[in-house]
C-alpha cells in the first residue's frame, strides 16, 4: 500500500485507454434527436481522466491512437487544451477512427450513443507502449474498454509489466462496457486478470458482481481483492462507496445534485480521487472528494469541460454541510 500511495503522490500518471469526440444536444434539457444544435469536446473515459487530473492541478499523459482525420485531429487538441501531454498520441490512417458518442443533458430516458465500428484506440501496439518512458511518471492508469480487443489488451497487459519493472503502481477502474466485447465470458476473464494484476481497483456494484460471475457477489469480490492486499473502492451509486485498504472498511456518502446526465461520474471521481491522494490528504476524504467531482460532473453538460478545477471544487464543498449519511 505504500508504495501505490508514494507512487500518487507524485501527482504524475501515465494513463493508456481511449480518447474520443462528445457531441452533446445544446441547450440542456433537449433530447438528441430533437436538437438543432451539439456542442463538441473531448470524451472517452480515459481522456476525461486525464482532462480531469490536469484540472485538478496533476499531470498525466494519455498512451493511445488517434485517427488520421478531423476528428482525431480534434481530439488531440482538445487534450492540448486541457494541459494533457500528448506526445505518445500514435496516428493511424485508414478506414480506423476515434469513438463517437451522441447524447443529451437530461436525464429521463437518457440517450446515449456510442460509435466504435473499427475504433482506433484498440490499435495500440507493444512497440507502442514499449517507447513510454515509465520512469517519468508515478503510476499508470487504465480504464477497462482498453482489454476489449486486440492488440491492445496484449499491448496493455505487456503496459503493466512494464510498469513493474519501473516500480510503477497500477490504478484499474473496470469500466465496464458489453457493446465492446467479443463475449461476457471473454469480459469476465480479462478484466478479472487485469484485476489481479493491479494495485487499486475502482468500479461500481455492478461491474464487481460481473467479474464475480454475479450480481450478489460482487460484494465478496471486493473484499477477495483486498484482502490480497489491494485498494479497492467498491460504488454503489445512491447508496455511496465502501473503501477497503488495510483491512479497514470506509463507508461514504455522496453529494446529491440534480443530475443532466448520468455520463462522466466514474472518470471524474478517478480524478478527483487520485488528486486527493497526491496531495496527502486522507483516505476517507479523498474518495469524498472524488465522489464530489462526480456530482459535479453530472450536473453539468459534457464530461471533460465538466471535470473542476480546484477551486470549483473547493468551492462546491463549502456550499454543502456534507455528504449523505451512510
């Protein structure tokens, strides 16, 4: 454990997954398919990772391809924007391209599409994941899409040992996405080693209770990988999270705001989390922290141009007497 901390503390990560283009109905509260107008940023859970890390006063670098076009073009400047280093960005020409997602800022009946036929991200190779330099950062980060195909599952897997060799922690968040996978079976077993190999693990009730082969068992799960000496955070969504480090068990609440969309709350809190933990605060706090970030994100439009600042964050906790009871 403390070495994953000592490694967060250094406040710079190395992240590998996707990034992709958002298109979001403007103004919020329109459904998407009765918009006239979209708003466009950057999206992809990764990227919004590490737009979230740089907002917060962190550094990271996103590890992936983009594709050769518009889009991709788009997206790299938009990570540019955002303060994301983005020299380990490989561009691919051909029939590849960056991910797509459509959808609106209301949450009744939310409408989410996500366009991934031949997407780029899965493209990463070992040569690829080979030339970062893992001594400059303190730990990797990976979002669980990244194992859906090869040869990036390969190329990520291989991204680990590297890290390893470099004393390098590494942060899982499961993520979790069935439209991505070749099988639930394929899933399950990749994302459960992909578990094994990590050092912090972040994922919601659901996606525990997948890689556990049940809903009901998700719970036990967790506590399995803690108890093999792991940081695991375990969500709940309304009901808060249950952090377990050193044989301890941290019940937290959440912030309750009125959602626009549902989308962006996993990544925020990943940020909000690990900057927390860079800069020395507490545990507990640290996951209340990314749980804030996560509302924040919710209640507002988009998901990277919702990530806080700091100080947006700061400022949205001295509003609040607290987070929920748990």
């Amino acid at each position: 454990m403390t070495g994953l901390i000592d490694g967060i503390c250094k406040g710079n990560f190395a992240v590998f997954g996707r990034a992709g283009m958002d298109m979001f109905a403007d103004p919020p509260g329109t459904r998407a398919d009765e918009a006239e107008t979209f708003r466009a940023d950057l999206g992809g859970s990764s990227a919004n990772i590490c737009a979230g890390l740089c907002k917060l006063g962190m550094q990271s670098a996103l590890v992936t391809s983009v594709s050769d076009d518009a889009a991709g073009r788009f997206c790299t400047k938009r990570l540019q924007h955002y303060g994301v280093d983005t020299q380990y960005l490989k561009v691919l020409g051909g029939e590849y391209r960056i991910s797509l997602a459509v959808y609106e800022s209301c949450i009744e009946d939310f409408q989410l599409v996500i366009y991934r036929n031949n997407a780029v991200d899965f493209q990463v190779t070992e040569a690829d994941v080979d030339r970062v330099d893992y001594s400059r950062f303190g730990a990797l980060i990976t979002a669980g899409t990244v194992f859906a195909a090869e040869p990036s599952r390969g190329s990520t897997f291989r991204a680990f040992e590297n890290a390893r060799k470099a004393g390098l922690p590494v942060i899982f968040d499961i993520d979790y996405r069935p439209y991505s996978w070749p099988s639930a079976e394929v899933a399950s077993e990749v994302l459960t080693r992909a578990g094994e190999e990590s050092d912090l693990i972040v994922g919601n009730d659901e996606e525990f209770g997948f890689m556990a082969g049940g809903l009901d068992k998700g719970l036990a799960k967790a506590r399995e990988l803690a108890a093999k000496g792991k940081l695991v955070i375990y969500k709940m969504g309304q009901a808060g999270a249950i952090t377990f480090a050193g044989g301890e068990e941290i019940r937290t609440g959440i912030y309750p705001v009125t959602a626009v969309k549902p989308n962006g709350a996993g990544d925020s809190f990943m940020a909000g989390l690990l900057a927390a933990i860079a800069e020395d605060r507490p545990l507990k706090e640290a996951v209340l922290r990314g749980s804030a970030c996560a509302s924040i994100v919710v209640s507002q439009p988009g998901c990277a141009p919702a990530m806080p600042t700091t100080a947006a964050l700061d400022a949205f906790l001295a509003e609040r007497n607290g987070p929920t009871d748990v």
